[in-house]
C-alpha cells in the first residue's frame, strides 16, 4: 500500500536518513500528482493503484533532476507514460505540468547540492520534454488507434460485403439451381428476370419470357378466380395465391403450372415486385388424366366403365329442374357363355370389342353413353331433356337393330341378341343409382325369361316382385328361427265311399309385413339358398305329430295318412332317410301312414343313388307318390323302376273336365294312366276337384282318392278332425 | 421481407455507435468524428458522461475480480464494444491464467477491432452476435470453444441492456442467457437510471435524445425493473447498488457526483 498522504503542499520534514527522505517526498510527491490528475484520466484503477502506477515516473523525474550531465529523455518518457495510462485528457498534461512545476524541486531538490536557478531552469526543461513526450505520445496513441479503428471499419465492411456477396451468391444459386420455375415482375406486369428453369419450361428461349407482361398470359382455361386474385396481389390486397394455371409454350403447346404469385414489398411495406412460382404439372395432370381415364373406362373395350357410369347415372339422377329426365337400357347379351364357353375367351372378348364399338355407334347425341358394367353386360344411359318422344324405347330399338346385323368372328357369322330392361323417369326423383340400376336388372331378366332379343320396360309391380322375392330370401333364416311358419292340412278323400282317407301337410309363412305366404312364393327361394333342408324336417317333423295325434285321439277310424312334400333338394340330401326314421320313431307313427310326395320332374333322369334313400324308406312302408304327374315328359316304362306307389295325377287333368261336355280324349287318357297305374300296383290320387260331377266322373274312371276344393280348402288341423268326425258319425 | 440470419446488415460509418462513442468518451482514438460530435452533443446535456463510463469500468473491474476469487474463470461478455484498457480479459487473465473470455457485440466495427486485438489470445475471443437473441450466442463455434457450460460462467451485461428497448424482450433474453448457465454462475450488471443522476431527468432526458436520434434508444429503467433481471439469481452483498458502493475498495465519499449515475449488482444462480 503506498503511504496515505499526510497533506498536500505540507513543508517536507528533515528525517535522518537522507535515503528514506528522498523515498518519502517522492511519495508524498506522487500523491500530489495523482489527486491532481486522477479526476480527469480514464483509468479504471482506483485511486491508490493509480499512484502507485505514478512512482516509478517520480523517480525519473527525481533522478533527471540531478542527473549529470543533464538529460530530459526521462521526461519524455513520462510523458508518453502519461498517455499510456489513459491520462490523455489534455488537462491531465496542464495539471502534470503544474505539479512538477510547483513540487519537483520541492520535493525532489536536494538542497545545497545545485544552485537554486540551476534547479529551476532544468525543472522548466523537464516540463518542456514531458510535454513534448506527451504531445508526441498522444499523437502516436491518436494516430495508431485512428489506423486501427479505420481498418477495422474496413475489415468489417470487407466482411459485410463478403457476406453480402455470399449471399447474393447463394441466392443466385437458388434462382438459378432451383426446380422450380421463378421468375420477378413488376407491378405492371413487366417481366424482370426468369430463372433457367422458368425458361426451359416455356420451351427454352429466354426473349419468349424477357420482355413479356404477365398479363399476356391469359388462358382460356384459367380458373375463374385467378386474374381477381392478381388484380388483388399488385393493389396490395392480398399477399400471395395459388392457383393451377395453364400458359401457352412458345410452340403453342399447354404447359400446366401450379403457379404460387406472392407480393414483395419494399422496407416502408409498399407493393414493389411480384414473385412467381411456378412448378411444371403438364406431365403430372396428363398422368393424372390417364389414370382418371384408365379408372373409369373399361380397358377391354374402351368404354366408359361402371364408376364412370355410376359418376354420370348419379349427376343424372340429382340434376334439378323440372323436365330433367333420364333413360337407361340394361343390356345382357342373350347366350353370351355359351359362345364364350365353345369358341374360348379369346373370341368372346373380340365379340364383346364389336358389340362395344356398335353399342357406342347408338349413343352418339349429346347426352348419351354407352358404358360395360362387366362380362357381357352394358348399359346405355340417356339424359336429353324431356321433350322427344319415348327417347329411351328408340334407343333400345336402335340397340337390338345394331346387334341384329350378325358379326363375323374367325370366318364365322355369329348371330348376337340381347336383353334390354329399360328404365326412365324424373331426375331428382328418390331413387338411387343402385336402385335405378337393380329395376333395370330385374326388367332385363323380364326380358330374358320374355324369349330375349328384346326389350322390356320397368314396371313398378314386377320390380316389387322381384324385391320382395329378394327380402323374402334374406327373411327366410330368420323366419324358421321365429317360428313364422305353420302348415296347413287339406283332406285326401276316398273316391269310393267319400271317407276322409288322410290329409296333405301344406306349408305356409305368416309373414309379418307381406301377411301369410303360399309355398309357391318361398319354396324356390329356400330351394335355391339351401334352407329347403332344415325347413323341409320341420314340415316333416311337425306333420307326423299332427298325423300321430289324430291317430291316437281317432283309433276306431282306421289309420289316417299324411302326406309331406319333398323338394328336389331335400332328395338330394344325405341325410333325408335318417331324418325320416328320426321324425317316425320319435313320434311313433306307423310308417305306413306316411306319404311323402315326389314331384314326377324331380325323378326325370333319376338314377339309382338318388332312387336308393326312397327305395329305403319304401321298404320300410313309408309311401312315395309321384306328384304332379302327367306335366313332364316322363318314361311310362320308367315307373316299373321307381320305388312308387302313388300317383297323383295333375290339376291339369281334372280341369279338362270341368268342360260340358268332357272332352272324349281327356277321359280316354285319364282312364289310360288309371289303368296303367292299377297294372302297376299303384294308386291314383287326383287333386283340384271342385265340383261333384267332376268327382264322380273320377271314381267311375277309377281314381282311388281325390282332394280338392269340392271336399275341403286347406285349413288348421282341428278342420280335419271335425271332418273326421263327421265321418265317424 | 424478414432479413434471413445469414444476411449480414451493411456497414455504415457515417451512423454513430455507441461503442466508439462509450470509446470517445473513456478518451480513446477508436472513433469517427460522427461519433465524437454525438458524444458531445450527450455532453452538452450531461457533461460527466465520461466519469459514468469510468465508473463502469472501475465497477467491472471490481466485479471481475470479485468472480475470480470466487472461482468463476470463465466470462461472457455481452455488449462489451470496442476493446479498450483495462477489458475484462485483461483484468481476469491477470487475477486467474485459467481465465477464459469470450465477447459479444453486434456492432461488426467492434467485432473486427476485437478480433484484432484479440489476435493470438487463445483464451478470448469474440463472436458477433446480439444480445436478444441469446441463441446466437451460446450456439456459436466460439462459445463452444471457451465455455464449458457445466461449470459456472460469470455473464456480464455492464452497461447494455439500456440500450434494449421493452418490445425486444431484455428480461426474457436475459432469462434464456440464465437457463442456458449452470448453476453458481455470476451475472455482473449495469443500467442506466433516472434515479442515480445528478441532474434532473429533463436535463438527462436531452442526452436520452441524442442517443435516440442516432437510433440507438437508451433506456432508462427504474431500479424495480433492473432488480427484475436479477429473476433466478441471488443478488451478492451489498445488492443492487449505485455504481461505486458495490464492494468499494476506496473511500465513496471521495467519488466523482457522476460515478453514482447507475445500479450496478452482482447475482449468483441459485
């Protein structure tokens, strides 16, 4: 620490040691000249630290004082000290000045050892080295940072604009390297610069671009919105779009663009240039447009395919207005598998190819199409405006009159017709494509099952039919499981004696919207799904209870048959003779009593494994009738074979007899097949008697039993007991 | 548009800086007439300016020194302008050999002359960069060079964050400069403030609008809103204090009117 003044200006006391005098007063020395100066340096020593960094420079000026010969260099040196030290306020020299003048010989004199003037006159020329040190000092100091401070601006813009450069440079290399077509205009539209790519996209000349307005762009296909939206951009409305945009090349082909235009302004926010964007979609919306097209047209014919029709159908279908109307013809070629079967798929396509080209040959107006929904079938669609007479009924005609010319195939002449089911009406009406689609369906089939080769229209009844046919058959598990089903019983009739003989099981569906269901309109539906089986056992089940009971609670009229139906399916069925002695032994009916009817079409053709479960069950007593017979074509010779005992004889029959007079050959044949059943040992039942000369012209030609509405209606089980009864008494 | 972060602004000496004014005014030689005559239009209105700066200097000093003895050797400087006498490298590189400085400012001027005095120092350096964007500065080459950040830093904001104006978020920078330290990390502040002058606000108000007109607003804060940078740090004795009565080392009575024209503090991180 250096020692704390004692006061400025104090006389300098006399110690001993003149050594340790001169050390003080170059102390006291320094303090003084520090608390003069220190309030106007820049240091950021402290004070004390401040003198300390004085003493070394007493010391000069103390030993120059004296020093011989005399030199004013340490002077100089303390000068330039000065400046060194941050004491470069040019008070800091007038306040050293005045220390040294008024303190150096003071403090730092040795008194007796030089005159007084001497010690003066160096003391003034200490003073004038000091200050040239200083001077000198400061000049250096001024001129070396101003050179520094210079260079470094100088380095720092260097820097700047080498920076600014690269960025410009990477700039550049975006604009220019970039996939992207840019391209910079002026608010009026006035092209200022286009990248390379921007060029190459407009065919690769750069004055096809250069020197352009945007406003010559104008596409005919521009969307709607684009030229508002630019008005909006250059007004500064708006800050960017996008838009897809077509332009015309310099060739005059189309280039697609998804175009991105944004607004620049400048530092103060005021529109200055226009940025386009621009990325070449031509190849993408042409792959686009393949795919589309490739998705909606039928790749073997060309033709448009069943989305793009449904697409249409739907516009069709939802188009307002009041006399939008539309047509549609359902084509299904008629014995299209059989052509494509013999002559291999190879020329049914060729044909499908031929019928497709002439199909569309029919539907060349406005508004019409001719589309492939799959394998052989197409469909024609209209939709011209109400007003023409039966549009729809001459483009069916139209259609079947092209298909009539024959189509020559590997040097054959193949003769082509078709189905057509025509459906049209309203447009905004409350029908879907699909249901429009499925009328059209089920009125071609009308068609179809008509002979063919024409063209039949949609009428609600049948369609009706056909949907319920088809609720019907999704109903029918369901109905089984419910319970929905009852039979009914209709007397057989003895011919001789007019005793109840038995009672045939009639099976009904009590539906519960379409209200009780005869077995013509759900049998061939539960035939075709397979359902014949399980519900065909519960006839069969429910029937022999009936006939047990009967037998039981009648036991002195002898043994009442019951007669069951069997379908084709059911005969089919492997397990139809187990079911059967199941359902017997069970009830514990007498087989005998059982008659299961066969119809004659379901025996054509039959060969011993489908004969062998009924021979089984006839061996057993069960009875098989051969139901309906007389309407196939059955092999007389052929019924030796069958295990058959019964045959009931067709309505057709007897309704030959309801005739006055009787047809002389109807009986002739009924008397015929009477007798070559008698031969046979079979029984002859005839159904649909309904009056009582035709049942007694029956039994004089020899029919052993009869049902019909002359005896009794089907009806619930206890009408065939009262009848029973009513025998019995 | 937004000028993307690798475009550099341009360099313009015919506008003032603050550094080379703070310069002129310590009674450096780094400085451009445009410079000197704003910093003696500020002294017109407040004459002792350069008794201010000094006295930052000599708190920063203090401070530094203060860092070192509590083992903290490693320095952020932010804002620290045109290297002059008495730079805290100088001041920490002499108190500890283990000391590591590196600097920031966003003036490219101070950066250039920095990296030249700085040349051959291995344990400084300095990297441009701007105090609201704190980021920039931790994710620098040079910050990844000088500082370990798990050990404690003593980040130093002496007399910059009143030249952050409120809309850029000063206290939020600083926050993110405080998460990114470990803890026992020092920030050493200064800040201008009405209340520490010697002059009424309107005559100060005058030099307020010197440095507003050269578009570097200075903004005087009230000692609560300073204490507020002090968010997550313990604020070491004597507290937020006028510039010389933080750890004097010579009597206060002694100092200059004008040494007393701000706050200065020292925190710790919890």
């Amino acid at each position: 620490m250096p020692a704390r003044p004692s006061g400025s200006g104090a006389e300098p006391e006399e110690p001993a040691d003149p050594d340790l005098v001169l050390e003080d007063r170059i102390r006291r020395f320094a303090t003084i000249w520090s608390r003069a100066i220190f309030p106007v340096t820049a240091t950021s020593l402290t004070r004390p630290e401040f003198e300390g960094h004085l003493l070394p420079w007493v010391r000069e000026l103390s030993g120059a004082l004296h020093r011989r010969p005399f030199d004013t260099q340490p002077a100089h040196r303390v000068g330039a000290a000065l400046v060194d030290a941050h004491c470069t306020d040019p008070d800091a020299l007038s306040r050293t000045l005045g220390v040294v003048d008024s303190y150096l010989v003071l403090y730092c004199g040795r008194p007796g050892a030089e005159p007084a003037e001497e010690l003066r006159a160096r003391c003034a020329r200490l003073q004038h080295a000091l200050a040239a040190g200083f001077a000198r000092g400061l000049r250096q100091r001024t001129l070396t940072e101003q050179e520094a401070i210079a260079r470094s601006a100088l380095a720092a813009r260097a820097a700047a604009e080498e920076a600014l450069h690269a960025t410009e440079a990477r700039f550049r290399a975006v604009f220019d390297g970039a996939a992207v077509g840019i391209g910079i205009a002026d608010l009026d539209g006035n092209i200022l610069e286009v990248n390379g790519t921007l060029t190459r996209m407009f065919g690769g000349l750069e004055h096809h671009l250069r020197n352009r307005n945007v406003t010559d762009w104008v596409h005919p296909e521009d969307g709607p919105q684009v030229w508002r939206m630019y008005g909006e951009l250059i007004r500064g409305e708006r800050e960017n779009f996008r838009v897809e945009k077509p332009y015309y090349r310099g060739d005059g082909t189309a280039l697609w663009t998804n175009l991105s235009v944004s607004l620049l302004r400048d530092a103060e926010g005021r529109p200055q240039y226009q940025l386009a964007l621009m990325e070449d979609t031509t190849e993408r919306r042409l792959l686009n447009l393949r795919l589309r097209y490739e998705a909606t047209h039928d790749a073997l014919t060309g033709l448009p395919n069943r989305t793009l029709f449904f697409e249409r159908l739907d516009k069709a279908l939802a188009a307002a207005g009041g006399d939008a109307r539309f047509g549609l013809c359902y084509l299904d070629l008629d014995g299209f598998k059989a052509i494509n079967d013999s002559l291999g798929h190879s020329a049914g396509d060729r044909l499908l190819v031929e019928v497709a080209d002439r199909l569309q040959s029919c539907a060349t107006r406005p508004g019409e199409m001719v589309a492939r929904l799959g394998g052989d079938e197409f469909v024609a669609l209209t939709t011209r405006p109400v007003g023409q007479d039966d549009e729809t009924g001459e483009l069916a005609r139209r259609i079947l009159s092209v298909l009539s010319v024959p189509i020559r195939l590997d040097g054959r002449e193949l003769t082509v017709r078709g189905s057509i089911g025509l459906v049209e009406g309203p447009a905004g009406g409350e029908r879907s494509p699909a249901e429009v689609l499925r009328s059209a369906d089920i009125t071609m089939y009308r068609a179809k099952s008509a002979g063919g080769n024409r063209y039949e229209r949609a009428d609600p009844e049948a369609d009706a039919r056909a949907i319920t046919r088809h609720g019907l058959t999704t109903a029918l598990p369901a109905a089984l499981e419910r319970g929905e089903f009852f039979i009914e019983y209709q007397p057989l009739v003895h011919l001789g004696d007019g005793t109840v003989h038995g009672a045939e099981a009639l099976v009904r569906w009590c539906h519960p919207q379409h209200g009780v269901l005869g077995p013509d309109r759900f049998i061939p539906l539960a035939e075709h799904t397979g359902l014949i089986v399980p519900l065909g056992r519960w006839v069969l089940q429910e029937a022999v209870r009936q006939a047990r009971f009967w037998n039981r609670s009648h036991s002195d009229g002898g043994p009442l048959r019951i007669n069951v139906n069997l379908s084709p399916t059911q005969l089919h069925h492997p397990g139809l003779v187990a079911d059967t002695v199941d359902v017997l032994e069970r009830s514990g009916l007498d087989p005998g009593a059982l008659c299961l009817e066969v119809t004659e079409s379901a025996l054509i053709g039959a060969d011993e494994d489908l004969l062998k479960p009924l021979r089984q069950l006839a061996e057993m007593g069960v009875d098989i009738a051969l139901d309906d017979f007389g309407t196939g074509y059955s092999n007389l010779a052929n019924l030796r074979r069958l295990p058959v005992s019964v045959l009931k004889l067709d309505r057709s029959f007897t309704q030959g007899m309801q005739t006055h007079p009787v047809d002389p050959v109807d009986l002739k044949i009924v008397e015929g097949i009477v007798s070559l059943a008698h031969s046979l040992q079979l029984t002859v039942t005839v159904e649909g008697v309904e009056t009582g000369a035709q049942a007694e012209q029956l039994r004089e030609l020899g029919c052993d039993t009869a049902q019909g509405w002359y005896y009794a209606r089907p009806g619930a089980p206890d009408r065939i007991h009262s009848l029973l009864l009513a025998d019995a008494v | 548009m937004e000028r993307p972060a690798w475009a550099p602004s341009g360099i313009d000496i015919s506008v003032p800086s603050v550094s080379r004014i703070y310069d002129y005014y310590l009674g450096g030689s780094h400085n451009f007439e445009v410079d000197r005559e704003a910093a003696r239009k500020a002294m017109e209105f407040v004459p002792g300016l350069p008794k201010v700066m000094q006295s930052n200097r000599a708190f920063m000093r203090r401070a530094v020194r203060f860092a070192v003895d509590e083992g903290v050797t490693q320095f952020l400087d932010i804002g620290s302008g045109i290297p002059t006498f008495g730079n805290v490298h100088e001041v920490a590189q002499a108190a500890s050999p283990d000391a590591r400085v590196l600097y920031v400012d966003h003036d490219p001027v101070a950066v250039a002359h920095s990296e030249a005095v700085l040349a051959g120092n291995a344990a400084a350096a300095v990297v441009a960069a701007d105090l609201r964007k704190p980021a920039d500065v931790l994710g620098s080459p040079q910050a990844a060079r000088l500082l370990d950040l798990d050990r404690p830093v003593a980040l130093l904001l002496v007399s910059v964050l009143h030249f952050v104006e409120e809309q850029d978020e000063p206290h939020r920078a600083v926050a993110e400069l405080r998460d990114a330290l470990p803890s026992g990390s020092l920030l050493i502040l200064t800040h201008a403030s009405y209340e520490t002058m010697p002059l009424p606000q309107e005559t100060v108000g005058g030099a307020v609008g010197v440095y507003r007109d050269i578009r570097n607003p200075l903004v005087m804060r009230p000692k609560d809103e300073v204490a507020r940078f002090f968010d997550g740090f313990e604020l070491v004795a004597p507290g937020l204090v006028k510039l010389p009565e933080w750890r004097p080392e010579t009597p206060v009575e002694q100092e200059d009117p004008y040494a007393f024209s701000g706050f200065a503090g020292v925190g710790r991180k919890a």
